[in-house]
C-alpha cells in the first residue's frame, strides 16, 4: 500500500508540475500532454523508477482513459461537423484503413508483423481524444478548420473502435458482435433520445437546486450514464472505449445549453484536472523502452510505423480536401489526422494478449503513437501560426 501511496503522490507532483512547465516563455508551447507522457517514461522503472503499476495506480489509469474518450465525446458538435465536414471525415478514414490494410498486408508477407488486420487498425486511428485538450486549448476548434479537424478525428478514433469491437474482439464471430454492436447503439441512441427531449420538471428542478451544492445532481447523472454505458459493453464484449465515447454523445446533446455550462465545467475538472493526466503519466510509465531498443532493427521500427502513421491518414486529407480548405490547411489537417496514441495502445495490448504482435512491433506503434502526439499537433499548430503572421489580412478574413 505505502508503495502505491508513493506512486500516487508521485504522480500528483508531475501532474500538478506539468501545467508550470508548459508555462514557461519558450518558442514553441509544449501540450500539456506531451509534458505528461515524457514525465512519465522518467518516473517509470527506466529512469527514476519511483512510479510502480499497481491495482489503484492501474484502475486511475484506465478510468483517465475512459474520461479522455468521454469528454471527446462531450465535444462533438453535430451542427458544426455534419454535412461536408462529416462526409469528408468518413470516406478519408475509409480510404485510411483500406490504405493501411494494403500495407499491413505487404509489412505481414514480408515477415515484418504478424497481423495484417492488428496493424491496419492501429495505423488507421486518430486520437481525437487526445488531441481536443491541445486544439482547444489553442482555440483550433473555434476556427473555419475546426469542424473538419473534429469531423476527421472523430471518424479515425470512431472507425478504429468499430473495428476493434467487430473484429479484434474474441468474446463471438463477427456476425454476433455486429449483433451486440446494434444492441448496443439501439440502447446509446434511446438514451441520446431522452437527453435531447425529456425534461421532467423534478428532474430539472433538482438539477437546478444542486448545481452550486454538495447533491451536484447533474454531474452524478453524467457518471450515471458514464457507467451505465461502460458496464453495457463489457458486458457486451466490446470495446469500452466505445461505451465510454458515446456516454459522453449523450451528455453532451444535454448539456448544450449555456445553462449546462456548469456541468461541463465540473465534468472537465474531474477529467483534466484528475484522471486524464493519471492516464497519460502511466502511458509513459508503462512505455517498455527496453523492446524498442532491444536492437538496431527495433530502434528503426518507430520512425518507420511513424511514416505509415502520416501516409495512412495523411495522404487521405491531400487527396480529398483540395476543394474544401485552402491549400496551407491541408498539411496541418494531415498532421493532427495523423496523430495516433490511445488506441495504439488498446490494439497492441491485444496483440500481445494474443501472440499476434511481436513486442518489438508493440513498443515501436506505442512509442510512434507517442512521438505523434509529441511532434505532429506542435507542427500543425505552428504551421498554422506561421500562416497568421505572414498574412494577418487574409488570416482575419479567414476567422483565424
């Protein structure tokens, strides 16, 4: 226990430290995120080894990972995402996982992976989840990209977590799973149903009544949800990813209002403030830096799945939006397209589980998803920024 209580103030530290490195005037501003992840490979066994996976440790982890894809979910906004944005979005990623079959099968004749179908699904994600604290906290989304940059990211982590519960899962066949799937969004739709229309008037009163007090009973109806959904697909055998992403669909459509603002306030301080950094410190905790340098040809893995990381969703947003967004948004789309962690990390543990993924191949994906996060939104970001001080005119035209 004194070991775990050591892990957590550990943890505490660097996540409370993270913002104040963040902070301090440099050229390029580092996401928060990125200084999580870092911070956690230094705490972890290869460095400092003060931070230990333990059961409490792990639990907070994987209830951050749950919150990460819960307030993505909490930050789609229909209105904005559907129409071109939305159909954009969708036939890039198809086009993506196509891509990134074809490759994986050429990678698997060669000897290179295991799975053609493992490896497809991790190049072909994007993480939306991720992403959306580093964008907003940028003011991306409030931006004419924004609803493409959402739309397209939306799609990569949707896809990708519809393929892990249809394919990756082993509880049943394809054919059952797809079966549990529609079960599943038959229940997630009825419950976004009722958050757009039904308004019991005690309800409404009592959520009134306990905003500002210790009954919070609004925030305990979202974690309601929360659970309800998370339980539905364990329950289920899919991913709870999935549960997790659509729970926060559903409060999100209720709480639109700027009425509800308070709520999402709250349910973004539990997150971001609490379990979300537990989340990304353990990922650089439990990053296994010895499988990735165990030789030469394992080092030489992460640039390459790096590359596929960008062709696969890249090449997608060159080809597709040539019409929809001026040129010089092109190639920061394809960088935060191509940005890739959360998932990588659920496919290649699946891999593992299973023997279908070398371990060499599992620390190369992880650590590519890792230097994605690190590099690609940082690059998209100050392309963008270089483009708004060149040109300030057309930027404002624009609503940069």
């Amino acid at each position: 226990m004194d070991s775990e209580l050591l892990s957590l103030l550990v943890i505490a530290a660097v996540a409370a430290a993270a913002p104040l490195l963040v902070d301090i005037p440099h050229s390029i501003r580092v996401p928060v995120v990125v200084v999580e992840i870092l911070a956690g490979i230094v705490v972890g066994p290869y460095v400092l080894d003060v931070v230990k996976p333990g059961t409490i440790v792990t639990f907070l982890s994987q209830a951050g990972l749950a919150f990460l894809f819960f307030l993505a979910g909490m930050e789609i906004d229909f209105e904005r995402t559907r129409g071109r944005p939305a159909k954009l979005g969708l036939w890039g990623w198809v086009i993506s996982f196509g891509l990134a079959l074809a490759i994986a099968g050429v990678l698997q004749a060669t000897g290179f992976v295991l799975s053609t179908l493992l490896i497809g699904v991790a190049l072909s994600t994007t993480a939306i989840g991720t992403l959306m604290p580093i964008l907003k906290d940028a003011g991306e989304l409030e931006t004419p990209l924004g609803p493409f940059t959402l739309a397209a990211g939306v799609a990569g982590e949707f896809g990708p977590i519809l393929a892990i519960s249809l394919l990756l899962s082993q509880a049943a066949g394809p054919g059952v799973n797809a079966v549990l799937l529609i079960a599943f969004a038959v229940v997630a739709v009825g419950l976004g149903i009722l958050a757009l229309r039904a308004r019991p008037g005690r309800v409404v009163r009592t959520i009134e009544r306990t905003m500002h007090s210790s009954g919070q009973f609004a925030v305990r109806l979202a974690i309601l949800i929360l659970m309800v959904l998370l339980y539905l697909t364990s329950k289920f055998g899919l991913d709870v990813v999935l549960g997790a992403f659509a729970a926060g669909i559903v409060v999100g459509l209720a709480t639109k209002s700027e009425e509800a603002d308070p709520v999402r306030s709250k349910l973004e301080g539990i997150g971001f403030g609490f379990l979300i950094p537990i989340f990304f410190i353990m990922d650089g905790v439990t990053f296994d830096l010895g499988a990735l340098f165990h030789s030469v040809t394992s080092a030489l893995r992460l640039p390459v799945f790096l590359a596929l990381f960008l062709v696969v969703r890249g090449a997608p947003v060159l080809l597709l939006y040539r019409e929809a967004i001026p040129r010089h948004d092109r190639l920061p789309l394809a960088l935060t397209s191509a940005t890739a962690l959360p998932l990588v990390v659920a496919v290649t543990q699946i891999g593992l589980e299973e023997g279908r993924m070398l371990p060499e191949n599992a620390a190369a994906l992880v650590g590519a998803g890792m230097v994605s996060v690190l590099v690609f939104p940082i690059a998209a970001l100050q392309l963008r920024g270089r483009k708004v001080q060149r040109d300030p005119a057309a930027a404002t035209q624009e609503g940069f």
